[in-house]
C-alpha cells in the first residue's frame, strides 16, 4: 500500500509539474557543434540543462537564420539564436532585445587561394559566402557591401560552393565551419580571422519578452557554460590564420 501511494505521489507531483509548465518557441539556425540541423548540439544541451533547474519547456525548430529574424519580428517565436551579440543591424533592434549572455566565438575567411583572403584583399571580392540573414550582419561589421555577400542554405552547402568555385571566400564562425568541415573530409582550405562576434540569444522587444529575458538571464547563470561548450575550445583556441 506505501508503494502505491508514494507512486501515486510522484505520479500526480510530476503531472502537477508538467502541466503547469511554460513553453518557449524556439527558432535555431544550424551552427554545427553548437546547432545541429536535427535540433541536437551544445547550445540545445544548454537549453536543456535549463530545462532541468526551471519550469520551462523549449519548443525548437531549426531553421535558418533570416527566417528566425523574421518570425520574431512578427511574434511567431519567443527566442532565436545564435545572434551576433550587440552587432545586429540597427533594425534589428527595433523588434527584438538580447540575452546580457554570449559566448565569444571567432567568425573566419575561408578559400582555397590564400591571397583572396589576406587583409588586403577580401574587402574586393565579390562573392562572399555566408548563412542566409547574416549578410547584413557581417556587411554592416566589416564595412563590406551587402551586395557582395551570397547567402547560402547551409555551411555544408556553402563549403560545396566554396569547392566548386561559385564562390570566393565563405565567412563564417570558426568552430560551425571546422567541425563540418572535418565531417566532411574537406581539406587544404586556408583560413583567417576577419572578427570575434559575442553569440548570443534574443526574444521579442514586449513587456512578454521582458519578463523571458529576465527569467532566461537568471537561469543562465545557473548552468555551467564553460563545462558545456568544452568541446569547441579547440577550434576556438587555433592560431588566427592557417590552413585546414
């Protein structure tokens, strides 16, 4: 008679639990190690380790980057990441607010000639390759054109284009590119530093996002960051410029 009602107990306190829990849409856009395009990585192993401390629930969709913005402006999604802390587009600013959380990742040039990446050169390509919705981003932190970059599907997608020759350069953060880059078998790629972008996350600029960013940034501090994202340190602590 105990068992049952200490499992009658648990039963009902756990139903109690799940059913007073709060849902959160989530948008990511794939950033593997972080992101990856099932919906596993190190940041959703984050978002889940606070699930454990919280009452929250994260609903995630991958998706890619211009569309999370998108969804976001129009009050579809609660929170989107990863987002170039503090280095959005003035507009961006206007419809959503960020986390005070990030972690500082660098964001490299990648070609197969050496020469079209050296700081004297880049800035005159033409065709820069990058995740679709960070052309503005990465056109507003360089002070490059948009109209030289090339939005691409994927990184894997865009490295194919790199390979091809559509494109002349991908610019991209440095732990997403090496890692599938390495899964791929992609080799004799140089690389180079162009910027180190803070990645962060975001929510709605209401009084509905105020009170999630109030809550996620307490949660934040909870989790064990460095212990999670352990894994890219060794892409993140490699020289400024090489070859892969």
């Amino acid at each position: 008679m105990k068992k049952i009602f200490f499992s009658l107990t648990v039963f009902v306190l756990f139903g109690f639990q799940n059913a007073n829990s709060e849902t959160v849409k989530v948008m990511l856009e794939p950033f593997p190690p972080l992101i990856t395009e099932d919906g596993k990585g190190l940041s959703v192993d984050f978002l889940r380790e606070v699930e454990k401390i919280s009452d929250l629930k994260f609903e995630i969709m991958i998706v890619n980057y211009a569309r999370a913005k998108s969804e976001l402006q129009s009050g579809n999604v609660d929170l989107i990441g990863h987002t170039p802390y503090e280095m959005e587009v003035p507009e961006f600013y206007t419809y959503s607010q960020e986390l005070k959380w990030s972690i500082n990742s660098p964001a490299d040039l990648y070609s197969l000639d050496a020469a079209k990446i050296s700081e004297d050169s880049f800035r005159t390509l033409k065709r820069i390759g990058t995740p679709k919705g960070n052309e503005g981003v990465f056109s507003e932190i360089l002070a490059i054109p948009v109209g030289q970059f090339v939005g691409g599907n994927s990184v894997e997608s865009l490295l194919k284009m790199l390979e091809s020759g559509r494109i002349d350069a991908l610019l991209f953060e440095r732990a997403s590119v090496m890692n599938t880059m390495q899964s791929q078998s992609i080799h004799g790629v140089y690389y180079r530093n162009a910027v180190h972008i803070p990645i962060g996350f975001a929510v709605q600029k209401t009084a509905k996002g105020d009170q999630l960013k109030t809550k996620l940034e307490s949660l934040f501090k909870q989790v064990d960051q460095d212990k999670v994202y352990e894994p890219v340190n060794k892409y993140w602590k490699l020289s400024d410029e090489g070859k892969i």
